[in-house]
C-alpha cells in the first residue's frame, strides 16, 4: 500500500514535472535577450544610435556633393573668367578685321580681300565655339543692358526706341555682356507745343 502511495506520488511529481516544462520554457524565453527589459533598452539605445549614425553619414554624403558641386561651379567660372580676358582683348582686333573689310572694296585687290576674310572667318570662328555671340542690334528695341546709345535719330521711319544703326558691335559671353554695342536710337519728335512747354 505505501508502495503504491509511493508510485503514485512519483507518477504526480512526474506528471508535474512533465507539465510544467512548457511554462519553465516560457519563463526562458521571457529571460531571453530579446525580452529583458534591460537589454531591450539597450538594444533600443543601439538601434537609436545606429540610426543615428546612418542619418550622419546620409548627411555627409549630401554635404559632400554639394561641396563637389560647388568646386566644380567655381572651377567652370575661374575658367570662364580666363577665356573671358583673352577674348575681350581680341575684340579690339574683330573691329580692326571688320573695319578693313568694309573699307576695301577695290576689284584689284579682290584676292587679298577673300585671304583677309577667310582669317576673319576663322578667327571668329574659334571665338564663337568658346561662347562668343554678337549681340543683334539694328532694328531691336533699345536695351541698357545690351546698347549704349551715341546718338538719337528723329524719324517717323521706324517706332520710337528702336535701333536704327549700329556704330559698334556688341558681344556676349557665356550670357554675360562683354561689351554692350554702341547704336543709333530711333526717335520720334516731340509736337511743338510739347517742345516750348
């Protein structure tokens, strides 16, 4: 009989034991690292920092650029600036060019005009491929930015303002005015009672 009792408390503390193994494996589990409230807040603290880090580094990388960027912006303009200075200094020489070529016009020298031209042509040829543009005047309306009037012409031929003649050539550089043209203005007489008044 006390054998039995015996058994049967085995066969209980057996059974016991069996049954509460998946609530021991559940308290493990809870014990876990995952699950430790100070771990997860350091795990917490580490994803915090490591965010951080990416939002830096993420922030560097757009510095950066930027910086690249801007050297090379800079770059662009102090090379700019350096054809710029050479080609304003042949403008004087364009003028030269254009002004022989208006002025001769002797059948004679009808070779020496085609020789003179072809130089003109290649000249300004190289200097419109490094971003040379003249400027168009005659028949524009009059803009500060671009003219610089010489002189005023009252006529009724053409709309007050407009250029009707240009003395000079005026020339552009990568859209900054190197030399504005120098023109003859259009424009419209005042009536007589408008002029005493």
């Amino acid at each position: 009989m006390s054998s039995q009792k015996h058994s049967d408390k085995e066969n209980a503390s057996s059974g016991f034991a069996a049954g509460s193994a998946p609530a021991a494996a559940d308290r493990e589990s809870q014990q876990a690292p995952g699950c430790d409230p100070a771990t997860a807040d350091q795990l917490e603290k580490l994803r915090a920092e490591k965010q951080e880090l990416m939002d830096t580094l993420v922030r560097r990388q757009a510095d950066f650029e930027n910086y690249r960027k801007r050297v090379e912006k800079e770059r662009q303009q102090e090379h700019h600036r350096g054809v710029e200075g050479l080609i304003e200094s042949l403008l004087p020489v364009l003028d030269a060019f254009e002004r022989a070529l208006a002025v001769q016009d002797d059948p004679g020298y009808a070779e020496y005009r085609k020789g003179f031209e072809l130089i003109y042509r290649q000249l300004w040829e190289a200097l419109a491929k490094r971003g040379l543009e003249r400027i168009e005047s005659t028949g524009k309306e009059f803009n500060p930015h671009f003219h610089h009037a010489i002189e005023r012409v009252e006529t009724t031929e053409h709309a007050d303002g407009i250029v009707v003649g240009e003395l000079q050539p005026g020339y552009v550089f990568h859209g900054r005015v190197l030399r504005p043209a120098m023109v003859r203005v259009a424009s419209h007489a005042a009536p007589a009672g408008k002029r005493e008044d």
